[in-house]
C-alpha cells in the first residue's frame, strides 16, 4: 500500500468517526428535548451543578493528546446550544464604560466579556450593563438571563453583592465563577468573575458558597471567620458593607469553603458563636469550583 493510500484510509476513517460524532450529537439533542419536556413550565432552565459535573466526569475520564481545555470547550458550546432552544438565553455583563441595551455599541472588549462568551457560547446574545444593579433588576425581571459581575473585593464603595441580600421572588444567586475553564496565558491572573441567575442553588462535591450576616453592628472580619470556624465552617473570602441610607445596618460577606443552604444546622451554629448579634444570615448562591491549570493538564505525546 502506498503512503497515498493510506493516507487516504486514514482521512476516510476519520470521515467516519466525525459522522459517528455528529450522529450522537444529533442523538444528545433528541434526550434533551426530552429533558425540555420534563422542565416544562420553569422559567429559567439552567443547571450550573449538573453542567459543572458533567465536566468534572469528562476532564477526569480523558485520556491521550487532545487538550483538556479545548474538549471541556467543546463541551461548553455542546451544553449551551441546547439551553438556546429550551428557551430564552442571553448574557449581561457589567462593564461601567459600557452602553446600556439599546444606546450606541462601542468596542467591548474586555476580561469580563471574554470569559462570558468563552462561558456560554460563541453566538449566545449578550449586552454591556453599565450598572451593576441595573444588570441585576434585569436578571430578576428575565430581561437577560444570566448576569457576570466583578468577584467581590474588600472597601469596595458601592458593592452589588449587597443587592442579592434578599428572599423576594426570583432575587438572583450566585451560580458559576468565571474563568471556568482554567485562564488563558493572554489573561491576566486575578481578572475573574461571578454568574448571577435566579435558580436554587446545587452541590456539585467541588463548591464554595456565599453567605452574608447582617447586624445593627459592625463584626470583625477576624472575628467572623472565627466565628464560622467554630460552625465548622471555613471562610475563604470575607468582606463588610454598610448601608449609607442605614447607618445601622451593616452586612458581612463570607465566601465558604463547600455547600450550604439556609436550613443547615451550621447556620444556627454560627449565630450562636456570633452571640446572637446577627439580624439575619442568608446564603446568596454557590459555584463548582473552576476547573485549575493542574486538573486541565494532558498527556505528553510518547513518541516511539
């Protein structure tokens, strides 16, 4: 057989294994319509957990030379699709030097937009907010579906995460962190993001939740996190806002390590540790941990 020809079969081959793909994508699409039919009736049908575990199953099932990132990717623009046709789906992201929906475009360009649409697809419709409550009221009213912000930093002036304090109907969650898929070399290490959409948060085994404590006096952060240690629960982040418009109200960010929902004894353990000086403490969303640089590692190529 000559080299041509075996050239040849092997194209041929891989013509096969691509109507193989495409077969089962069609056949994916047809299992999900059916999920659609199940989910009939919700106003808002994504699933951050069932997405990030999908993922989670498929980076640690890879084996061979083909890149983690671009297969959790094509994943991503696989998972994205189908929501597309399940229903209304769209992006905002704040961005203050942006135009609102429906004022003059200008050049968008930036971390935040880019890890949006490297999130949720390259033809997903998506809009600049130039402010953050704004963007909120917009995924509270399903203007837009989901909303991508800034991850919350400590003496922030004006912080939207206090906007999410609420049990109203349909009050957004925070649902995925961002990049999700590792961070590019062309992006700048601390430039991530936090997914708002009103959906009840679910563990995936990899979380980290968002909790905030309200009180008529200021906590110390120190002290929070000691608090919540003696809860059994670990602080990663915490932070603290108080209300201009009411002096005494001062609420307490705190970004723990696992899942945790309103009703966990923990949450009660906590507001005793704290002395009972807590008014109120409500989680406000969770997300499955991003897949990191390590995880999204593939294997050398052997050469013979």
């Amino acid at each position: 057989m000559s080299a041509d020809t075996s050239l040849d079969a092997l194209r041929r081959e891989i013509d096969d294994i691509d109507n193989n793909i495409h077969d089962l994508i069609m056949r994916r699409t047809q299992v999900v319509e059916q999920v659609r039919e199940a989910k009939r009736g919700q106003m808002v049908k994504i699933r951050p957990a069932r997405e990030c575990s999908i993922l989670y199953r498929l980076i640690e099932r890879h084996k061979g030379p083909f890149p983690k990132r671009e297969l959790a990717r094509i994943w991503r623009e696989l998972i994205v699709a189908t929501l597309s046709f399940e229903g209304p789906f769209s992006i905002g992201v704040h961005m203050p030097d942006a135009p609102d929906p429906g004022e003059p475009r200008h050049d968008r360009r930036s971390g935040r937009w880019n890890m949006a649409r490297d999130q949720y697809g390259s033809f997903t419709p998506m809009s600049g907010y130039s402010s953050a409550r704004r963007l909120i009221d917009a995924v509270r009213s399903h203007e837009t579906t989901v909303g991508v912000l800034a991850i919350p930093e400590r003496n922030e002036e004006k912080p939207w995460w206090p906007h999410l304090a609420s049990k109203a109907e349909n009050t957004p969650r925070i649902i995925t962190r961002l990049p999700f898929i590792g961070a590019p070399g062309d992006r700048e290490p601390n430039d991530q993001a936090l997914v708002i959409c009103p959906v009840t948060s679910e563990p995936t085994g990899r979380d980290r939740t968002y909790m905030v404590v309200e009180s008529a006096d200021e906590i110390g952060l120190e002290r929070l996190s000691t608090a919540c240690k003696t809860a059994q629960m670990i602080t990663t982040f915490t932070a603290v806002w108080r209300d201009p418009e009411t002096p005494s109200r001062y609420l307490h960010l705190a970004e723990i390590e696992g899942f945790i929902t309103d009703d966990d004894s923990r949450i009660l353990r906590l507001s005793e540790s704290l002395d009972g000086i807590a008014s109120s403490i409500m989680t406000i969303g969770s997300y499955g941990m991003p897949l990191n640089v390590q995880q999204l590692e593939t294997e050398k190529q052997t050469k013979d």
